[in-house]
C-alpha cells in the first residue's frame, strides 16, 4: 500500500538520517538516504485495492446519507409518518394495517409523544382496565371511586368524569364498602 510504503521509507530515513560509525571500522561515519519503491505490477495492485476501498467508503457514506435524510423526511413527525404508511398502501388500501403501524412504525418516530399518539396510548390503557374490571359492579364502583379520588388529590376535582348509572356506583352494599375501603386508602396516601 502506498501510505504503509510511505511510512517504512519515514522510518528508514529517520533510523539512517543521523550520522553512525560502521562497526569493525574505526573513524569510518555513515549517513544514509533511502528510497523505497513498488514494482509497477505491485503499485497497481495498490492502487486498485485503495480505489476499490475508497469507492466502498463513499457507498456506505452515501446510504448513511440516505437513511438519515430519510428518517428526516419520515420518521421525525407522526404525521409524516402517517402519510408515509398511507402513502406505501394506496395501492392495496385492504392491506393497510393500522395495528402494525402502531406496534411496529410509531415507536421509531423521533416525536412519538404527540397529541394523537398519547390519546391513543391513554384509550388503549383504560380500555385494558375496563376488560381487566369484567362485568361486576362493584370492581366498576372501586375503580371509579379510586379514579375520582386521585382526580382531586391532583387538584382535578373538576375534571368531567363519564355520566354512569349512579345505581351502579353507589347502590350497592359492595359498592359502598368498596368505596370505604378505597376513601381510606387515598386519606392514607394524603396524609403521607
């Protein structure tokens, strides 16, 4: 390689550069100039394998280039990623699986905490809680009485709740005991 070729002939002439006295022959000093050389078959040889080398680095470069103009065109605000994963089905709009692209596209995006996707994610949550609550009315009855008592801990006694059937709520003896457990709980928690 030329820069290594480079390199011996630096080290070479520095180690030969300074006068040295020959052995076996006092008063005899030697200094030295050294030029090394390639063969012409050698130095082509070099030079392809740099140009094939320099052609690779340029190729990677230039798909990082790519990928990173990309990811800035796409995946820096869901919306354009949005219109990206429409925009890769239009032609087959039944394929568009809007499931996919929340598991899989959303999470890559730069600003996955906008607006839409946090509402999302929030419906996702309480749909979760509400399966998890099944059909028992006094699970319904804990769970909104502990939501409303961390809404006003949080200073969110206003915050509109859901209209329900308050017989649901509050009409049952589970419900009331539920509710008592659950008012001591949070009294608990404030006084902490």
């Amino acid at each position: 390689m030329p820069e290594q070729l480079n390199t011996a002939q630096e080290r070479l002439t520095l180690a030969a550069a300074c006068w040295h006295n020959a052995e076996d022959t006092p008063g005899l000093w030697l200094k030295a100039r050294i030029t090394l050389m390639l063969t012409e078959q050698d130095a082509d040889r070099a030079q392809r394998y740099q140009d094939a080398l320099r052609e690779v680095t340029l190729q990677i470069a230039q798909e990082h280039e790519r990928r990173e103009r990309f990811r800035q065109a796409v995946f820096d605000k869901p919306d354009a990623t949005r219109i990206w994963w429409l925009d890769r089905h239009l032609d087959d709009l039944e394929s568009l699986n809007w499931d996919v692209f929340k598991e899989k596209i959303l999470p890559l995006v730069g600003a996955a905490d906008d607006i839409q996707s946090k509402a999302e994610r929030m419906a996702q949550t309480l749909l979760y809680f509400w399966e998890k609550l099944g059909n028992d009315p006094g699970q319904h009855a804990r769970f909104a009485t502990t939501a409303r008592t961390v809404l006003e801990q949080m200073g969110w006694g206003d915050a509109p709740w859901p209209a329900s059937d308050e017989s649901a709520v509050t009409g049952s003896p589970e419900s009331d005991a539920g509710e008592a457990e659950f008012d001591s709980a949070a009294e608990t928690a404030a006084v902490r």
